[in-house]
C-alpha cells in the first residue's frame, strides 16, 4: 500500500495538478535573477544566455517588434523570413488587395523573393540591448515629489540619459526610456529598426480567420491565423527605404522549427510584445470600468459594426476596403463585452479591494509608512471621483467623433495648417507637408467610401448628443444640431457637402494651391478643430488633476506593495516592451462540469463548415486534403491539429508570438486568449487563464500541402526530435557578436 501511493503521489507531482499557470510578463534581462530556476522546473532546458544575451548569438535576437510593438513576430530563415499572425498582416493583405485580385479572399504566395510584395508602412525593430536606468533617472527625486514637479525633473533625467546613451551606440539605433512599475523603476532600450517588410504569404481569410467574430477569443478554435514577412536591408546590411536592390536580412538568431508536436504539460514559453495591462488597476479603477468606459465602447462599437457590415455584404470592393477597419473595430468591441463578463464572475472588485485593505493595514502599523503611503486610498478615490465627471466625453470623443473618417483626416490635416500660418512664408517645409499628405491621402481614400462613413458619423454623433452630457459639448457641435433641428443625416450631409476632405480629388486639388482661407471655409476642418481645441481647453483642466491624483497613487502604492512582500518577485505591466511569459501546455474546466482538451484537430474545421455562412467556409482544396488525410509529416495519429492552449501570460501586442519549447525550438504561433479569462488585462487568474496557439505543424501543412509553396519549406529549419533525447539542439551560431556600441 506504501509503495502505490508513493507512486501515485509522484505521478501527481509531475501532472498538470502541480502546473500552476505562470502570472507574470517578465523583462528578459531579468530571468536569470527571477525566473531561472522555476523556468527549469517547469521545463526549460536553455541557459538563460540563450535566451536574452547582449554580446552573443540569444533567442531575443530572433524576436521582432512589428510596427513599434503592435504586433510580435519571429525570426525563422537565415534570410530574414518571418512569422506572425494573419490578423497583424491584415491591414498589409488588404492594402494589395483588389477586386481583380483579392488576397484576402483568395490568400497570397510568393513563389520566388522577387514575387513579394511591399508592406508598405510596416517596420520591423530588432532588440539590441536594455539597460537598468532607475538609479540615474530617481537619483535626484524623492519618493514623496509627485505631480509637475515630478514629471518636470523626469522629463530632465530621462532626456539626458536617452542622449548619453545614443552618443554611445550605432548611429541607426533608436533609444528609448520607459517606466516600470508604475514609475518606480527605469529601463532604457536600444532597438534596430528596418523599413523595408515584405509580404511573402498569407492563407485565405477562410483559414486565417476562419471563425470570425463568432469565434473571436473563444475556445475551442480552429484558425490558421499566421502570415509570413521578410526583412530586408540595405547594401551596407542597414536599414533602407523600400528598393528592389536591397537584400533579405540577415539574422543573429532564427528560431529553428520542431515537428514533433506537443503533449499535455509540454514546457511553453512566448517572447513577444505586449501592448498593454493594467494589473495594478485599483477597486475604483475597476468600478470606472464597469459603470462607464466598457458599456460605452460596447455600445458605440456595436452600431458602428452594423453599419459596416450592411455596406460591406452590399459591395466586393467596401468589403476590401473595410476589411481592416471592421477587424480592429471588431476585436476590442467582444472584448470589452467579455471583460465585463469576467470582472463581474470572477468579483474582481472584491479581490482589489481586500488587497488594498491588506495594505492600509499594513500602512497603519508604522509612522513612517503612514508618512508615504497613509493617503494613497484617499487620494486613489478623489482622483477617480474627479475622473468620473468627464470620462463620457472622452470616450465618446475617441469612439464616436474621429469614427466619422473625413473629420478624422482633417485633424490630420492640422499640422499643414500651422505650417501654412508661419508669419514667415516657409516654402520649403510646406513643400514637405504637402508632400507627405499627399501620400497619406492616398492611402487613406483608397479605403475611403463617403456613403458609409456619412452613415457611420450620423450614427454616431447622434449617440454622443444624446449620452454626454450637454454642459461639455462643444458649441460647433450644439450649434449643428441645432441648425438641423436634431436631424444627424442632414447635419452631415452639409457639412461634408462641400467639404475639401470627402474625396481623394478634392484634397488633391486643395493641396495643388493649399491655404489657411481654404481650411477655415471647411466645415469638417472646422468641426474637427474645434472639437479638439474644446478637449484642450475644457476636458483636459477636469482630467489633470485627476490623473495627477490617480498615478501618484498608482506609484506608491506600488512601491508599498513591493515592500510588504518583499520575499515575492513582482512583474511590472505591459508596455510594448519586450517579455517572457513562461508555463506549460495544458487544458482547463472553463466551467462546472465541462472539460477543454488542449489541441483541436482538422475534425473541428468541418464539423464547423457553413457554406452559408462567410466565418465558416471551408476551401474546396483543405476539405479534398482532409478527404485524402493528406497531412504528410504535419499529421498525428491520423489526424492534423489546428491549435493548442498554454497557460502562458499574453495581452494584445503578442499577437504572432512565438511559443517556443524547452529546447528553443518554434511549437507555434500565439494569436488569442480565452473568453472565460477576458478580465485578465486587470486580474490573471490561474485556473482559467490560456493562450491560444497555431500549432506550427499546421502551419506548415497549409504553406506546403494548400499553397505548394516549397520554396518557403526549403528555407527553414525543421527538426523532428527524437523523444528519448534530453539534451537541446544547439541554438543557431551568431554570425557575428552582437554589439550595441559603434
């Protein structure tokens, strides 16, 4: 009897009961002192050398920050080949879609590298170091100093430390500080940045959104949500504009590809950028977000979808158009339905609350803490009380106002402005303007349809004149209304009549013979600059001191919590700075009495397809490869798996990370989390929060089997593991130590 409960207690200590999902988004240059040993615990087999170094070939050179971190992708060729999600590439698929040829809906591949197509705009940013900064940055100010004071000596020390730094590295290199842990701590990153991206492949949206909204941030899923970039330099091996003479990138790190699958409590790991958490939010911030700012984004978002939807199931060529936008609009409106969801169930109020009464406790205990920290809950409250009275205008102003495109593009249309009223005629810089909005004019229009953002601003106007309060509307507003006796469509329909920004010719013809007259006969340029000038001079006094309040709050109580569990190791929030989040592949109980499994299979595609329906289509093509199980080496136990969870931590921006296995080989591509863990932006919670990968086998089932792209298989690494080996496959050779001085 001993002996089998020995047994069983060690097959309990190895199984997922004893797996813990790893809370936590952690600086690379930091595991070694914070994470190392519980990484290996749960299964790393790197040294964390190989993970972040700064002199010698490391995973972090393989990770990219797309677009300065709206996106993450991965490094996988030696010749700068990359691999992110197809929803981060999508506005690029879009931009060289057509109705003669429509990537979207017929998916993108290039056969050969001179078939590749511009990404215009898009960046790719290389981390080449960070540096622990805080002593320079605080050494001058107490912990006590807070509002413009504080902010004014910050702004001194974090300019002079970002210029010392910049004298001492590669002239190209960009250098930027940023804050941690709410202002306690300081981080400077130096970053390569290349502007020549390429499209290289891309599936159909009926694979890589296949799902669409009805399965956005759901599980189970089954999106190949992936799409492939190359970077590509200069002929010094810099980074240059756009030109066909320059050549593919030349990676330190590519991460090499495992075919081998993954298992139930498989190590997993994902190196990305995310965007943005709020982790530390306090019980008021919480409360704010459910009375207020949630419901209004909901509720705006959703009637701006309708409208969308309506035009573009009318016509092929809005559909194009708004593919993008309907997407990015979309994502966050089910989020935020979710989130409310989740904060509620999961009484996240309550948590924050018995936290911060844990720390006004401890506070209480001694005279000096009480010094610091004994009126961050008073101030925490005043700052949000004070913030409460103007948060509908200024959600309503982002949601609603610049969802109308024209008044969007005239406030871009601003800085011409100024340039235009110099006392001092200045031929050359206005030259440059006009150039420059001359080409994003170009852009804009091309996504541009006048009908449907005429309904859209005539929706959503009328929906800020009704929910905000009518002391804070802007009187060129009240004035409009009033002209039009509350009749929206008829307001917009004048103002946009005669307006230089409802078409690309008329900005076009403006911009031949631009002028201050011009602008201030416009009355979309008028609405939208008085409408800004109106948050200038009377939002933003109602936010200052709120916000002042608010993040001195935020700092201290920071700082307090550090040090009333000085024996726990804290992660700041997410800043689109580079971070590890590690654990494990695993399932989960979203729910009394109902099971996830960890994987989905090729099986879950078609018990899902409706031809009827545009989010579950199925090609012909996938379904004749499913008929023949044609899954070549991709395939296991007969069958092909879609997606897999892990228990990693990730928010918006590690869109297209990597997960990688204990060995630093390529398992899959990060692109969602789950609906029952929607409030962890603000609280993680263990037993339900995962993340939702492509397996990367299916990845390569669909670039090799569905496209026929063998050129693209040929480039990468693929190691099929033997599952007795324990040791890793060596990490790739740099080609030559990385070095961030000149």
């Amino acid at each position: 009897m001993k002996k089998l409960t020995t047994i069983a207690l060690a097959a309990m200590m190895s199984s997922s009961f004893m797996l813990k999902a790893d809370e936590g988004m952690w600086l690379p240059m930091l595991i070694k002192r914070l994470n190392y040993a519980d990484m290996q615990k749960h299964g790393l087999q790197l040294t964390a050398e190989e993970i972040y170094s700064v002199n010698n070939s490391s995973l972090k050179d393989a990770i990219v920050a797309l677009n300065g971190g709206s996106c993450t992708a991965e490094t996988i060729s030696e010749k700068g080949l990359l691999l992110t999600n197809h929803h981060c590439a999508f506005g690029v698929i879009q931009d060289n879609s057509a109705p003669e040829h429509d990537y979207l809906m017929d998916g993108f591949w290039a056969m050969a590298m001179k078939e590749e197509l511009n990404a215009r705009g898009m960046t790719a940013s290389y981390l080449i170091e960070m540096r622990d900064v805080t002593s320079d940055v605080l050494k001058d100010i107490s912990i006590t100093l807070s509002g413009e004071d504080r902010q004014k000596v910050l702004a001194e020390a974090t300019k002079a430390i970002q210029e010392k730094i910049a004298e001492e590295v590669a002239d190209h290199y960009d250098v930027k500080i940023k804050s941690f842990y709410e202002g306690n701590e300081y981080y400077a990153f130096v970053y390569e940045t290349y502007r020549d991206v390429r499209l290289v492949g891309a599936p159909p949206s009926s694979i890589g959104k296949y799902g669409g909204d009805t399965d956005n941030w759901m599980w189970p899923r089954h999106t190949g949500d992936f799409s492939l970039l190359r970077v590509y330099m200069g002929e010094e091996g810099k980074p240059a504009d756009y030109s066909e003479t320059n050549k593919p990138y030349k990676p330190k790190h590519f991460l090499p590809i495992s075919i081998s699958g993954v298992k139930k409590d498989d190590y997993a790991m994902i190196m990305g950028y995310p965007g943005s958490t709020d982790r530390y939010l306090s019980s008021y911030g919480v409360q704010q977000e459910l009375d207020y700012r949630q419901p209004s984004v909901v509720k705006i978002r959703g009637e701006r979808l309708a409208i969308l939807k309506e035009d573009m199931n009318s016509n092929s060529a809005i559909r194009i158009q708004y593919a993008s936008k309907y997407a990015q609009v979309s994502n966050y409106w089910k989020y935020f339905i979710g989130q409310q969801r989740g904060l509620n169930r999961l009484k996240v109020y309550d948590k924050k609350k018995e936290l911060e009464d844990e720390f006004m406790t401890w506070v209480n205990k001694d005279e000096e803490r009480k010094k610091i920290y004994g009126e961050v809950m008073n101030e925490w409250q005043k700052g949000f009380d004070m913030n409460a009275e103007s948060i509908l205008f200024r959600t309503y102003f982002g949601e609603c106002i610049f969802a109308s495109e024209a008044s969007l593009m005239a406030y871009r249309t601003s800085q011409l402005y100024s340039v235009l009223s110099q006392e001092e005629v200045n031929q050359e810089a206005i030259d440059a303007t006009v150039a420059s909005m001359r080409e994003s004019g170009e852009k804009f229009y091309k996504d541009f349809n006048l009908p449907t953002d005429k309904k859209v601003a005539s929706k959503l106007f009328e929906m800020f004149y009704n929910d905000v309060p009518k002391a804070q509307h802007p009187k060129v507003f009240a004035d409009m209304v009033s002209k039009s006796r509350g009749d929206f469509t008829k307001a917009v329909e004048k103002m946009y009549a005669k307006s230089i920004f409802s078409s690309e010719d008329k900005f076009n013809t403006f911009l031949d013979n631009p002028s201050t007259k011009a602008l201030d006969k416009d009355a979309v340029f008028q609405f939208s600059r008085e409408f800004v000038n109106h948050y200038r001079s009377v939002i933003n006094p109602m936010t200052g001191d709120a916000m002042d309040k608010i993040d001195n709050s935020n700092r201290l109580f920071v700082h307090g919590l550090r040090e009333m569990n000085g024996d726990k190791n804290y992660y700041p929030n997410a800043n689109s700075t580079m971070r590890v989040t590690y654990g494990n592949v695993l399932d989960y109980y979203p729910a009394d009495a109902i099971y996830y499994n960890f994987y989905t299979t090729i099986e879950g595609i078609m018990e899902k397809e409706d031809p009827n329906n545009d989010e579950f289509v199925v090609p012909e093509k996938l379904k004749d490869l499913y008929e023949k199980k044609d899954y070549g080496q991709y395939g296991e136990d007969g069958t092909l798996r879609i997606c897999f969870l892990t228990n990693t931590d990730i928010t918006g921006g590690n869109s297209g990370s990597p997960v990688i296995n204990g060995k630093g080989e390529l398992i899959g591509c990060a692109f969602d989390g789950n609906w029952e863990a929607m409030s962890g932006d603000i609280a993680f919670e263990p037993k339900l929060q995962r993340t939702i990968a492509v397996d990367v086998r299916y990845i390569l089932f669909i670039i090799d089997k569905y496209a026929g792209a063998q050129n693209i298989i040929d480039e990468l690494k693929l190691i099929e593991n033997d599952p007795k080996m324990e040791k890793p496959a060596k990490m790739t050779p740099s080609m030559e130590p990385v070095k961030a001085s000149k």
